[in-house]
C-alpha cells in the first residue's frame, strides 16, 4: 500500500496550521488558519462560465472556424452559433 501525505498550507501566510471549518453553498471545504484567521478554500478549480464558454467559441468563429467544427467541438446547435 502506498501512502501519500498532503500537506496544506495557508495562502495568506504560508502556515501549515490551518484546520477545517465547515462547508460553503457549493459544498466545497472550507479551512481556518489558526495563526493568522484567514478562512476559506484552499484548492479553487477552474470553473468555465457559459459566459467563458461563449466568449471561447465566438473567438473560433471570428478566426475562420468553421460553424460545424464549433458546434461539435463545444456541444452546442448552431442557431446558437449563429447568435454570436
């Protein structure tokens, strides 16, 4: 068996004090630090918003992809495409 020890550290303070402290609306952890109090997630992801995800597929268009390489690539009809 092969154990493998993550050690978390505060992004405030580089402290490795730090202790859990409930969960926020999106069900992520939450963390406390105990030497300097700073609260909140240590590990954020990478969210795509819908407004990123446009923003993306509008550039495509823009640089002479074509409309059905777009929709298949992003997953969506071209009427959406189209009103880019």
């Amino acid at each position: 068996m092969i154990a493998i020890l993550v050690v978390y550290r505060c992004r405030n303070c580089d402290s490795q004090n730090i202790i859990k402290n409930g969960h926020n609306a999106s069900g992520s952890q939450q963390y406390v630090c105990k030497d300097c109090g700073k609260r909140g997630v240590l590990e954020t992801e990478n969210v795509v918003t819908p407004r990123r995800k446009r923003n993306r597929f509008c550039l495509l268009i823009m640089n002479d992809q074509s409309l059905r390489g777009v929709e298949h690539t992003f997953g969506v009809s071209r009427p959406t495409l189209v009103s880019c």
